[in-house]
C-alpha cells in the first residue's frame, strides 16, 4: 500500500542557515526523502522561523519534496501561497484553525498533499471526520516551537491507535512523527506504525548528516521488516 514506505525527513531547523543549500544536497546525496520545513509565526508556537522566501529557495536546491508543516495561526490563509512557493505536502494542525477541513480541501485543491498535525495534548480522535481527507498525519512527539527536544512517549500510543484506524479502514495516509526522533527509538516508533521520520538534531548536528539519516532508514526499515 502507498504509506508502506519508510520516509526520512530531515528538518531544515536543525540546519546551518548558512549553508543551507549544502546542508540540503548532503542529505539528498544520503537517504533523505523529503525536505521538512518548519514556518513559525511567533503566535502558534512561541518562535518564528522561516516563511515563503525560504520555500522558493528551497525549491530551487532540491529535487526531494518539500513536507512543510505549518505552525501558525488560521494556516488557510497562507496555505495556496505556499504550494505556489513549492511545498508538495503542506501540514495544518488542528489546534490553528476552526476549519481545518476547509483548510484541507484548500491544499488539495492547490495541487498538494494536505496533513493535519496534532500536538502531545491533543487527541487523535479530533481527527476522526477528516480522516478520509488527508494524505499525512503528523504526530507531534514534543511541543511545537524549538528543536532538540525531549521525546514524549505518549505519542507511541497515539501512532498505534492511528495505525490500527488505518488497518481497519483501509486507509492510505502516512503516519508521520516529529520532535525527539532519534536512532535510539525509531525503530519502535517504525513497529508503532509510523513511516515519515522528521529529525532535525539528530541529522544535521552531526559529523555526516548524510550517515545520520541512512542509520535512521536502516534502523527502520530492520524494526519494519521483523514486525512482517
């Protein structure tokens, strides 16, 4: 089925802004399947960081797609904006907008995949009358704003429901987890259900970025593997 697949996401907030577009390439070279992007706005989430501007660079460095994740207040009303910018997968969460199933419907309609993002206090059943509608669901595994965060481990308990929903239904959506990932436990976030890995610190604060991120598959793919 279509979200079999493992998907390592290096995210750009880990990144040297500096040499952005090297840091990006080093990755594409090693196992990187897409491009995470975080667009704070300050309100959202206590940080901002990047916006449309960076997208468009972006999209101009790399072949892989761009995975961006919203963290920002009415997400509906920057979303076609972005897609136009180059964003092939755009994430809302559901804790920003009172219309998130309009939101999803404006970023299909833009010709992208459409996720909805929850964070560590939000349940999975907010998610239940939209599920039909989305491509992604991104399971925050610590609260939104910074890097290099602690992983909750309550999120493995909300991969698990997710994929027993996806099982049961039949259901195509990718799985996909942010905030702590590391070599340490990607294996039983893979066996939980999930296949998009977003990791930031873990990738780009270390010696070979581009290793980093084929542990990280490796380590998936074996724990996926055992599982069948």
């Amino acid at each position: 089925m279509a979200h079999a697949r493992i998907e390592i996401a290096p995210s750009i907030l880990a990144a040297n802004f500096s040499k952005l577009g090297d840091e990006v390439r080093a990755v594409e070279q090693g196992a990187a399947d897409v491009i995470h992007v975080d667009v704070m706005d300050g309100r959202f989430v206590p940080n901002i960081s990047i916006g449309i501007p960076v997208v468009v660079s972006l999209r101009n460095a790399t072949r892989l797609p761009l995975d961006v994740h919203l963290m920002i207040e009415r997400p509906e009303r920057y979303v076609e904006e972005f897609v136009r910018a180059g964003a092939n997968r755009v994430l809302v969460h559901e804790e920003a907008t009172p219309h998130l199933d309009r939101a999803l419907a404006m970023i299909r309609e833009s010709g992208a995949e459409a996720g909805a993002a929850i964070n560590p206090a939000t349940p999975v059943s907010m998610l239940t009358e939209v599920l039909d509608k989305l491509d992604t669901v991104l399971v925050m595994s610590v609260n939104p704003g910074f890097g290099g965060q602690k992983f909750i481990p309550g999120a493995l308990e909300k991969i698990r429901q997710l994929n027993q929903w996806r099982v049961r239904y039949n259901g195509a959506f990718r799985i996909e987890v942010d905030g702590g990932v590391e070599a340490e436990n990607v294996a039983e976030l893979a066996q939980a259900g999930a296949n998009t890995f977003v990791a930031g610190t873990s990738i780009f604060h270390t010696p070979d970025p581009a290793a980093a991120a084929r542990r990280l598959r490796k380590l998936a793919l074996e724990a996926v593997s055992q599982k069948v």
